[in-house]
C-alpha cells in the first residue's frame, strides 16, 4: 500500500477534479504490476496496473491481490467502472486504503466486488490516504474546495510597503516553490487591490505545468480592462456584486453581499475547482482566516527584508504549525487550520 500512495502521488497537478489513485498487484508476495491515474480522462489506476502486468501473467491474476488507494469506481464516467475490471479478472482480493465519498461510488464499488466472491479488506493506511486526496475528500464531502492561504512577510511583519508594493520579499527560490504550487492545484485568487497593484499574470513560470483557473474578487468592476488578468490567455471568473456579460474568456458571477464568499465557493465547486490558492492581499486573506474558511496556509518569512512599516501580515487564528524548513534564507512553514 505504500508503494500504491506513491503511485498515487504521481497524478497530483493532472488528474483533477477526479482524486489521485495508485494500484498495485501483488502475486506470492511479488508485484507484478502497478500503475496510477495519470491524466483526467485517461483510465484509472486500476486498468494501467493491469495493463502493466506482462502478457505471460495475465492468467496469475485470478490469485493475485491489488492493493488499491482508494474504493474503486462503480459507475460509468469518462471511463468504464474499474470495479468491473477486477471481477472480470477474478481477483483473489482487493485491498484498499480509504472509501470513495463520491456520492455515485461510496460504497458500491466495494459491494460489487464481494458480490462477485472477491475478498475486500479496507482501511488500511487511511490517514496517509487521506492525505493525499485532502482535497477531493472536502469537495465531495462539503461541496467546498480545499483552500489554500499563501502570502510573504518581511522579517519585520509587513506583506507589503505602505504604497502596496511587495516586490520581492521572497527569494527566487521561494518564488520558483510558488509556481510549482500553482501547477499543482485547481484555482488562484486575488483579490481587488493586489490585482490592482500588483497588475499580477497568475500563471505558472519557473516550472513545468498547467495555468490554474484566475480567479478575482472586485466587488464594483473598478479593475482597468487592460490588466493581465483580462488578457483572455487563461481562463478568469470575476465575482462581484454588479451585473456584468461575459467577455470570451473571461466570466463575470454576481454574488450577494451577505453571503458573498459562502456563494463565491459553491460556485467554484460547481466549476470542478477542488483546490484553490488565495494569494492575497492581506484584507482578502484575513476575511477568509476570520470566516474560518481556509485549510491551510504557505507562509514565507524573509530573513533580510525589512519594511519598517506597511501593511501588516495576516494573524492566522487556530493554526497548528506542520512542517518548517529554510530555503536559501527564506523561512518557509506550513499551518494546518485547527477544526473545530
């Protein structure tokens, strides 16, 4: 099952909104095949595993174990059922590390294969599981993305100088970790003021990988339509509070004021969006730690940078500190958002 979560590790960046899933078959204590969800679309971990195992032990199959990281698929999607697959193939058992929340699977993946006469054992590794589909567990579960906070901070505690700017406070090495970051997930959001002047791209540079969704609060429309962000290279949602058409690529959604950001992520779960990085500013990013509606934050502390005085850092409020390390002189750590 370890070797099967690192498998699933493979997929992250490529396979949303579907989980990353790793697969491996295991005949008298020797794997003979192994494969992971490598693209959404493309078939799952299952059917590469499978497909993986050499013509000349297909026939083994039928007394082998596929160790599994998640239940496998029940219904019809892009692909075929890959529990379907494995009572085609007469598995002796199949292991498998967490339960499928996803309404049209939970559960019926499992009792498909039983019903077939294969052994199902569950729940093994299932923390370290869980771990990796954080973010496909929250949207099935609360119809919510998984979000992400990531800002710098001086040494002293500014995000930004007095006048807005916040170029650099972070090293280039930092910056290079931050582009890997929006390869890897769903979304980006700014909101109006860092947009407005930061006139940011919010792409991904310094690293191999799809543009995440631009994503951009501006409540009355005051961004210039000139900006990056209206550029129509990537696709952009605009959520306000005014009526607006949409322009080619870019999508304009009217929310209401009380209950502006509930709305703002329902509608982003609706767009299959499971993860999003909010990357400031510094009013965007405490409304979201004040509503609670932030799972965990990237925070990077220059060792040199002073500002004196400007626009204070974000106070993360039941944050637990999970992981630190120094990159170049930048102090990069990792909260979890403590649930209630």
């Amino acid at each position: 099952m370890q070797r099967a979560l690192q498998l699933a590790k493979l997929g992250i960046g490529k396979v949303s909104p579907n989980p990353m899933v790793g697969a491996v078959i295991v005949y008298n204590d020797q794997i003979i095949g192994e494969g992971y969800h490598q693209q959404y679309g493309e078939p799952h971990a299952e059917v590469n595993a499978v497909a993986s195992v050499k013509e000349e032990d297909l026939s083994k199959l039928s007394s082998s174990e596929m160790y599994v990281t998640l239940e496998p698929c029940s219904h019809y999607g892009k692909t075929p059922p890959c529990a379907d697959l494995l009572v085609k193939h007469k598995f002796k058992k199949v292991i498998v590390c967490n339960l499928d929340p996803n309404p049209l699977v939970a559960g019926r993946g499992i009792k498909k294969l039983e019903y077939a006469g294969i052994e199902v054992k569950t729940k093994f590794l299932e923390d370290e599981g869980f771990e990796i589909n954080k973010r496909f567990f929250k949207a099935m579960t609360l119809q919510q993305p998984y979000i992400l906070l990531k800002y710098a901070q001086t040494a002293d505690g500014f995000v930004a100088r007095e006048n807005f700017d916040s170029k650099w406070i972070s090293n280039q090495y930092s910056r290079q970790l931050v582009h890997k970051m929006r390869a890897e997930e769903d979304a980006i959001m700014v909101g109006r003021n860092t947009a407005f002047y930061d006139n940011p791209t919010l792409n991904v540079r310094d690293w191999a990988g799809k543009n995440p969704l631009r994503v951009v609060i501006d409540r009355h429309l005051k961004l210039p339509s000139s900006y990056h962000l209206f550029d129509q290279k990537i696709p952009t949602v605009v959520y306000t509070l005014e009526d607006k058409e949409d322009i080619d690529n870019v999508t304009y959604v009217q929310l209401k004021q009380d209950t502006f950001f509930e709305e703002l992520l329902h509608d982003l779960f609706q767009r299959k969006v499971h993860s999003l990085i909010i990357e400031g500013g510094s009013t965007t990013l405490d409304q979201f730690i004040a509503k609670g509606l932030w799972d965990e934050a990237h925070v990077f502390t220059s060792s040199s940078q002073k500002f004196k005085k400007g626009i204070a850092s974000p106070t993360l409020q039941h944050a637990e500190k999970v992981s630190q390390q120094t990159i170049m002189g930048d102090d990069y750590s990792i909260y979890y958002r403590i649930k209630d």
